[in-house]
C-alpha cells in the first residue's frame, strides 16, 4: 500500500458548509476531524466518493444529536433551547445539502490525483 497521500493536507471542507457552519465551530471541527483522521488513517487516503460519503455520515450523526437537543429542550419546556435546537437542525440540513454547492473537494481531489495512484 502506498502512502504518498501522507505528503499532502487532508481534504477540506467545502467553503460553503464551513459559511453555513460558522456559528458552530465545533461542527465545523468534527468534520474536518474525520476528513483528517480517514486520510491519515491505516486505509490510505479517501476517494471523492468516500469524502461525501464521510461529510454525509457525519451530517447525519449531528443532526441526529440536534434532535435528541430539540427533544430534551421541549420535553423540559426550555422554548428557548428547543428553539435553538430547531435552527441548529436547519443549519445543519442546508449545510448538508450544500456539500456539492462548491467545487472544494473536486478540486482537492483534482489537485492531488496523481498522488493517490
């Protein structure tokens, strides 16, 4: 197995979630960890597909913790907190979707193609 891809950053992600993520730091920090920690990782470096297929996975583990937020909130009658679980549940919907809304990881991956052979 080669580790060439060890030479170069891990893949980012994408401006356009970072923009929809910046009242969320920590959001933003968990996806870039696991962006991180699978391309260092023992299997090698991430293909484009399994990038999205990571950013999605995790998308979906936060929104799900969102949830259980908005659940708790509601169930002890915090409208304020159930509120902000609410927004932090659309934020992280649109910023899912928005993965492909620029072209970040395409061009990482168009970048450092010749080194992931």
């Amino acid at each position: 197995m080669t580790r060439k891809h060890l030479n170069f950053p891990p893949p980012p992600v994408p401006r356009t979630v970072r923009e929809l993520l910046k009242d969320y730091p920590e959001l933003i920090d968990e996806l870039q960890d696991g962006l991180t920690k699978s391309h260092y990782g023992p299997l090698g470096a991430l293909s484009f597909d399994s990038a999205i297929w990571l950013l999605e996975g995790t998308f979906d583990a936060i929104w799900g913790d969102a949830d259980k937020e908005a659940e708790q909130a509601t169930a002890q009658r915090d409208s304020e907190a159930a509120e902000q679980a609410k927004r932090k549940r659309v934020t992280i919907s649109k910023a899912r979707r928005s993965i492909h809304a620029d072209d970040d990881l395409w061009n990482y991956f168009k970048t450092y193609e010749k080194d992931f052979q």
